[in-house]
C-alpha cells in the first residue's frame, strides 16, 4: 500500500508544484493589472 502511496506522490508533486507555480503566477498578474489599468 505505501508503494502504491508512493508512486502516486512521485507522480503527483510534480504536478501539484506545477499548479502551485501557475496559481501564484495568476495571483500576481491579476493583482497588477488592475494597478497597470488605474495608471
């Protein structure tokens, strides 16, 4: 079970950081550009 556990991490985190980096990535530009607009 905990090989099982293990291959699906070893899958996983790889994608999770992916999302992580996109998601911070959005945030930032959707926080700019509303300042880049205002200005």
């Amino acid at each position: 079970m905990t090989y099982v556990l293990q291959g699906f991490l070893n899958i996983f985190h790889p994608i999770t950081l992916f999302f992580m980096i996109i998601g911070v990535s959005w945030g930032i530009l959707a926080g700019a550009l509303p300042g880049f607009g205002a200005t």
